[in-house]
C-alpha cells in the first residue's frame, strides 16, 4: 500500500519540478505588471528614466502571458479538440470574464462611492477619473471601449483568442496559420477598430508562437538566451532612437520582435532557475499571479500611490518600493485569508464554481 501511494507522488514531483519554469515565467512576468503600474504618470512624467523601463515593461510583459498561454493551449489542444468545444469555451468564460465582470462591478462601485469623499475625490481626479452614469459603465464593461480599469483588457482579450483557436484547431500551430496571426497583427497597427478586435489582432500572433514553443524541447530553449536578449535590447533601442518610424510595416515588425524575444528571453532564463533557490520567490509569485493581476489595480496600486503623492513628501522610488510590496503581499494575503475561504468570492474573482477548491490558474 506504502509503495503505491508513494507512486504517483514521485510522478507528481518530476511533472511539477518540469513545469516550474512555467510559475517562473509567469512569476517575472506578473512583477514586471505590478512594477509598471507602480510608475503611475505623475513618477513617469517626473524621470525619464523610469518612463522608459515602463515602456520596455510594456514591451513584452503581457506578450510573456499570452505566448505562455499559447504554450499551455497546445499541450493540451489533443484533449480539448477531442472533447466539446463549446465546454472549452464556457469554461473559459468562468476562468476569464466572470472575473473580469467582478472587478469591474467592483471597481466601478468603488469609484462611484470614493467621488461622495472630497479628498478621494481629488485623487481620481487628478488621474483622469470622472464620474461614469450606470448606462455608460455598463456599455464601457460589455465593449471595453474607455474602460475606467485599464489593466483589465487582458481577461477578455485572452478569452477571445481561445475562442479563436480552438474554432480553428490546428491551423493556427501550422504556418498558414502564423502568417494569417502575422498579417492580423499588421493590420492592428493599419485599420481603426474596436478595442477588443485591437488587441485581439495585435496579440494572437503571440499566442501562435507560444504555441510553437510545444514543439520545443527544454535544452534548446536554453540555447537560446545568447541570441534572445541582445536582440531584445538591440531592437528596443532602434525603437527608441525612433529610426524606424517612417515605416509603419517595420515600426510595426519591430514591435515584433521586441515582444517576442522579450517573452522568450524571460522563459528561457525561468528554465535555468527552475529547480534552484532564486526560482522559489519568482515561482510563489508566479503561482499566485492571477490573483495579483485581478486585485492589484486600481485600489492597491494606483490608490495608494496617489495618497502618497498627494499627502505625502516621500520620494518616488520609495513610493514605488511601498506600492510594488503591497501590490504583491495584500493580493495574496485576501486571496488565502478571505477569497478562498468563501465559495461566492472564489467563483466571482477566481471563477471556481465547484463546491470543491482549486488552486486558480493564472492564464
């Protein structure tokens, strides 16, 4: 009986301690996010510096996200295609917009009621924030169009790309398929369109070559930080320097290749940590990133970055050091000390409908 149960666990452990890499990746990739949103425009605005690390992070953090996303779809795109597509969906659905509805219902809400105090008043306004009438909250949730939560447009976005692929099966892992995602992600940078069709188009291409990175073994990937990050920085440099602007194909090819080799740089440096003592921070954060992306925005964040900004002489580092922290540890800590205690709460912000609790996945 002991050799039994011991089995499976040993199993476990290899396919874990094989997939680490994956809550490494994510890990970099939900602290890039967190750290950006700390640089709100008031810091930006006051050093160039920090102005471009956003603009980098910004570069390839959510690319991270989505390619891993495309990686994790194409493991498991036998299973999902052989089962129905239409429950794939709907699962995707409770993973990726009852979440989504949540938070913006809730940071709406709380909005509304922060504009009835004087002084939270004043720190909405000085970020842009008015006043939103139900009927236009409600058409700037269901289309995004103006949305008040910026960093939410990734729930639907992610959800609509699987949508597209596991409609189209196959074919967007095969070349027809990264061309079609190629010319997509050209015509982003060309045609006016909704937002959601935007995003949707700019990043699918992404998601294609996450895809492609299933076909890869892990020893390869690895050889591949030598060339992925001189490239990176390479490529971000020319676009910075702006000689690349008169072209919008190139501008837009090398926006590209930033947010490709940004992406991989990160995984293939996730793959030498897994397994190692500097890995197990990154991991954590990594298997808790979903949480943190949903509740670090607006009130965490950006709330108390402009409390701080306002009603205090802090310098800008260290209210940045104090959001970054806060940003990460409150998350967490309401995740596992309130949200997974209470059934309702981990089926509106983790969209866990099951009686049974289950560790969200972040996507």
């Amino acid at each position: 009986m002991t050799a039994l149960k011991g089995a499976p666990r040993v199993s476990m452990d290899k396919k874990r301690n094989r997939l680490e890499y994956l809550s490494i990746a994510r890990g970099f990739g939900m602290l890039a996010v967190v750290l950006a949103h700390t640089f709100v425009p008031e810091i930006r605005g006051a050093s160039p510096v920090i102005s471009i690390v956003f603009l980098c992070i910004c570069a390839y953090s959510m690319q991270l996200f989505i390619m891993l996303s495309g990686y994790l779809f194409q493991r498991s795109l036998e299973k999902y295609l052989d089962g129905s597509r239409f429950r794939f969906c709907f699962d995707k659905l409770k993973a990726l917009i009852v979440p989504y509805l949540s938070m913006s219902v809730l940071s709406y809400g709380g909005a509304a009621l922060a504009f009835m105090v004087p002084r939270l008043a004043s720190v909405l306004n000085s970020a842009g924030l008015g006043k939103v009438g139900l009927a236009q909250a409600a058409f700037q949730i269901a289309t995004f169009e103006n949305h008040m939560i910026t960093h939410l447009w990734f729930l639907p976005t992610l959800f609509l790309i699987y949508v597209v692929s596991i409609l189209t099966g196959r074919f967007l892992s095969r070349p027809p398929g990264l061309i079609a995602g190629a010319a997509l992600f050209l015509a982003a940078h060309y045609l006016p369109m909704p937002v959601l069709a935007y995003r949707v188009c700019a990043l699918l291409i992404y998601f294609c070559i996450g895809r492609q990175m299933a076909f890869l073994d892990a020893s390869t990937q690895k050889k591949w930080i030598a060339l992925l990050i001189p490239v990176f920085l390479g490529s971000y440099a020319v676009q910075q320097a702006g000689w690349l602007s008169w072209s919008i194909p190139l501008e837009a090819l090398i926006a590209l290749v930033i947010g490709t080799t940004g992406a991989l740089s990160f995984i293939a440096v996730s793959r030498v940590l897994a397994g190692r003592a500097a890995g197990c921070a990154l991991s954590w954060v990594g298997e808790n990133s979903f949480v943190i992306y949903l509740l670090h925005q607006p009130f965490i964040i950006s709330g108390i970055s402009g409390v701080l900004l306002m009603y205090s002489a802090l310098p800008h580092l260290v209210i940045c050091a104090i959001t970054l922290v806060l940003g990460i540890t409150i998350p967490c800590l309401a995740d596992r000390f309130i949200i997974s205690k209470a059934r309702p709460l981990r089926w509106m912000f983790k969209g866990e409908f099951s009686a049974k609790k289950k560790r969200a996945v972040a996507q």
